[in-house]
C-alpha cells in the first residue's frame, strides 16, 4: 500500500520530471496514468470522460481487451524480424486491408506523417516516370497533413508558412471546395492532388460531394494522383469504414492512422495497383510491417468491422450532434457539422482554450483546434449515456462562462 507521503513524495518528483521534457506544447499540470473504455485516470485519482479519444486514436476506447490480447499473444511469438522479410501478420494485415477499401497494395508504417510523406514520395515516382518529371502537389488551405518537413510544407496552416525556411518545394495550396481555384493550380508539372476529406484539425470541413467528383474526374483526365488523407477520417470515424465511401470515389493513394492501431503507433499508405511503382530502395523504414504494430492493427480493424463500429459511430454521431443541437440556442453554439464522431461547433466567442480547461477541472476532455472552434472526437464505443454525461458538463462549462 502507497503511504500518503510516499503518494506526496511521488507526485513531488513527477513535478520536477516535467522540466526533463522538451518543451514543444503547453501541457495542463496533470499526470496521466490509467485508462479504461471512455475515462482516463490522472496520478491523483480523478477521472476524466475523453471526448478527444486520445486524438481521434483510440477507437476502441482505453486499453481495450482486442489490443491488449494481440500485444500479448504477438510479443510472446514475434515482436520484431527485420523489414528484410515478410512476417505472417504483415500479410494478413495487408490482404485484410486492401479488401476491405479496394486498395491493392498496403506499405506500413508508424505515423500519419510517414504515411503522407511516403504518398508524397510515390506520387512524385509517378511524375517522375509518367508525366516527364512532374512534381508539384496540390493540397488545400487549412489542411493537415502531419510535421515532418515535407509533410508540414504540404500542410496549409497559415501560421506554418514561415516556419522552418526553406520548406520542401513543390506544393500549392488552393482554398477547400473552390473547383476554379484548383483546376487553375494545375500545371504540366502536377503530379498529384492530396486532400483531406474532411479537414480534422482544421476545424471539422467537409469537402463538397461535387468538389470530390470533379477532383476524381480532373485526375484521371490528366493522369494525375488522387491522394486522400485519411489519417483521421478512416476507420468507422465519420460512419463508414472510410470517409470516401460518403462520395462514392475512390482515390489512387490512401493514407491511414491514428485510428488504425487504436493507440499502438501505426499507419499505412494503401494504393492502386497502377501505382505499385515504388523501385528498390525508394522506400522503406526499420519498422515498415512490424509483427506486433501488425498484429495490433489488424485485431483492431477487424473488432472495427465485426462490431460494426462505423455504423455504431453513425448512430451516435447523430445522437451527439441532435444533443449538441438541442442546447446551442441556450449558448450561442453555431454551425454544429461534421460527420460520425468527428464533431466541430462554433462558439459565440474565441475562448475555446478556456473552456477547454474548465471542462477539464469538470472532468471533461475536449478539443478546441482553433480559439472559437471545439472539436470531439470520442471513441467508436461510446454510448448515449456517455454523451449525456458530456453533455451535461458541457452545459454546466458553458452556463458559467456565457451566462455569468
Ligand atoms: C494527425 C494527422 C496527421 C499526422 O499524423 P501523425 O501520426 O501525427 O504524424 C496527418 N494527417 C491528418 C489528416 C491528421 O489528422
């Protein structure tokens, strides 16, 4: 049993453990430490109902019986054989994947940013080889497409713009939903278009239905890539599997993670067979097909499909944004959108990091991208009962703040 002043003494030296991390992001002064279905614990004993879901991650909730099962049953068998070899997992994990979106070739790895870098790569391969060294990629203002070099240059946050000079050349970006603006932006030097279906960090935008088709129709006249970002959109987020099956299209590159391993660090560039035109050497990585990342994302995919989770993420999804509906005329919420359990709302001011952190002291995770924006991205399990709970506090944060 921990003594009160050993549990003092602990959380003294966790205190002064925080000055040994690189500081990249304001962190609040808590310490996680547990998590169970919807609720992460802090080192003090309080509870926290997560609506960010470990950043749209953990699909299956915290520490899920699917995941820590296939961690223990792969790292007794196999936890690393080198990316020399194939592994049994990697192949089922990549025949699983491919038929399940229509995709033909799956190549792993461990973050969102490796996967768009690699589709960034393949698409530049593919300009290189069939368009006369066509290079440049088209993606959108407001997108997010992760933080290494390329793929912050491919990203249109405008508060990036500046940072990090010289930024990888080679990208345009043009605004979300303007179809002159793109078909403008192409040159005999693009070779790829990549977009984010519904821009996650961006603040939760929809592209239009008929934006996506005409994008679809652009590409193929021009034999140019459509790459879909779907690190945050894919696997039963938005209420199907994948966010393209909303539009009915099909892209040539396919980028998966954050959901994808349900917590375990993984993700996956899925492509076309045309495009299966990497050459020895062009890619690769240490971890690419890693049994135990294999073995996890597969158990996770397929408790995804088996439970029907994106078909539960629709539902709830519903149940979230009616709820959501039903209190905004009491707080001034606006222009409440999204689709499945990936959720954005407006607030009546920009204060989204206050009430961030008030619902935080209320027990509440959630999500402000931009300072009048909130986000929720909750697990694929949660239920109606949960979301009352949010609710709950949600109204109670807002009360204070708006109607004091
Ligand atoms: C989170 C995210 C990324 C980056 O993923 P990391 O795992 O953080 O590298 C890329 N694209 C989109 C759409 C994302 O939401």
């Amino acid at each position: 049993m921990i003594t009160q002043n050993q549990l003092a003494t602990t959380q003294a030296s966790l205190e002064e453990a925080k000055q040994s991390v690189l500081f990249t992001t304001a962190r609040p002064d808590l310490v996680m430490e547990r998590g169970e279905g919807m609720y992460l614990w802090d080192t003090e004993g309080n509870r926290y109902l997560d609506f960010i879901g470990g950043w749209a991650v953990t699909c299956l909730g915290h520490a899920p019986a699917v995941i820590r099962q296939a961690l223990q049953e792969q790292a007794s068998r196999l936890i690393h054989a080198s990316p020399a070899y194939y592994n049994r997992p990697m192949l089922e994990f990549a025949s699983r994947l491919t038929s399940l979106s229509g995709m033909d070739r799956a190549f792993f790895m461990s973050t969102g940013a490796e996967a768009n870098e690699g589709a960034i790569k393949l698409a530049r391969r593919h300009g290189a080889r069939n368009l006369g060294g066509a290079y440049e990629i088209i993606t959108t203002v407001n997108s997010f497409h992760g933080r290494t070099l390329a793929a912050m240059s491919a990203t249109g946050k405008k508060q990036w713009e500046a940072l990090f000079a010289p930024k990888v050349p080679g990208f345009r970006h043009v605004p979300l939903n303007d179809i002159e603006a793109l078909v403008e932006a192409v040159t005999p030097n693009t070779c790829a278009i990549m977009l984010e279906l519904i821009q996650g960090e961006g603040g939760v935008h929809s592209a239009d239905a008929a934006y996506v088709r005409k994008l679809r129709e652009l590409c193929d006249e021009k034999g140019i890539l459509l790459i879909f970002d779907e690190v945050q959109t894919g696997l039963g987020r938005t209420g199907k599997l994948f966010a393209y099956e909303h539009f009915g299209i099909q892209p040539d590159i396919l980028t998966l993670a954050k959901g994808i391993g349900g917590g375990f660090p993984l993700s996956a560039m899925l492509v076309k067979e045309a495009y299966n035109i990497f050459e020895p050497g062009d890619q690769g990585g240490t971890y690419t097909g890693q049994p135990l990342g294999m073995a996890v994302g597969l158990a996770v995919v397929n408790a995804i499909v088996e439970q029907d989770l994106a078909g539960k993420a629709a539902e709830q999804g519903r149940y979230l944004t009616e709820q959501l509906e039903r209190i905004s005329p009491r707080y001034g919420l606006n222009n409440i959108r999204g689709k499945g359990l990936l959720v954005g709302l407006d607030l009546p001011e920009a204060n989204g990091s206050r009430i961030v952190h008030e619902c935080l002291q209320e027990g509440l995770l959630i999500n402000s991208p931009s300072p009048s924006t909130i986000r929720l991205m909750p697990a694929l399990i949660v239920t109606k009962a949960d979301i009352d709970a949010m609710i709950q506090i949600f109204s109670q944060v807002l009360n204070r703040v708006y109607k004091a």
